[in-house]
C-alpha cells in the first residue's frame, strides 16, 4: 500500500512541475503609465484556450485595446481577453487607460487547463 501512495504524490508533484514549465506565461512590457502592454509566450504543450484578467485601479478608464477584450465591466474595472486555438510564440496585448497607472497598480493573471493533465493552472503576470 505504501509505495502505491509514494507514485501517487510523485505523479502529483512532477504532474505539478510539468504544468509549471509549458502553457502560457507573461509579463508586462512597460513599467506603468497609460499604455500597457503585456507579452504572453505560448509554449508547448498549447492549451485549447487561455483567459486573460486584467485589473484596472478605481477611477482609470479603458480608452482603447488591442486584441479587442472578450469582456469589460467598467464599474468592476476588470478587462478580459479569451484567446481560442493559441499556436506557439508570442503574443501582445495592449490597452490605452484614461490616465498613467503606477506599475504596481497593475494586476493580471492567466488561467487555462493544461493540456495534458487537465488541472487548472493560473499564473500572475509578471513585471
């Protein structure tokens, strides 16, 4: 019964790394101000979707964005990007606020399923 348990959390934890080390990663481009633009490199295995949250401060508007969001919710200040069938590479999303933002002020995340495993994998996008 033992090393049954034994390969069930080595599946787990390299089931874990696996995930760590393929999919969507990003980061964003510039440090603050009223144009950000985040870089997502898409890695193989490619997930079948990925969602993009990206987080507006109170009282900054979106003026413009490129892909165009998904979603918006202006008084939830919350801007979603799903990206469908994503191939390997590179990919920029950007976006025009009403006013300069501090980079700390930027908050988004990434999730998908992994294609593999099926677990749910979401990342912070990074400075």
């Amino acid at each position: 019964m033992r090393p049954f348990l034994v390969q069930i959390l080595l599946a787990l934890i390299f089931g874990g790394m696996a995930a760590a080390e393929s999919g969507v990663v990003g980061r964003y481009l510039a440090g603050g101000g009223s144009d950000v633009q985040m870089l997502l490199t898409i890695q193989k295995p490619v997930p079948a979707a990925f969602i993009v949250l990206q987080q507006i401060p109170p009282g900054v508007k979106m003026t413009s964005a490129s892909p165009a969001p998904s979603g918006f919710v202006q008084d939830g200040a919350t801007v979603k990007w799903l990206v469908k069938r994503p191939r390997p590479g590179s990919l920029i999303l950007s976006m025009q606020l009403s006013r300069q933002v501090a980079e700390e002020q930027l908050q988004g995340e990434i999730s998908y399923r992994h294609p593999e495993n099926g677990s749910l994998v979401v990342r912070k996008i990074s400075y």
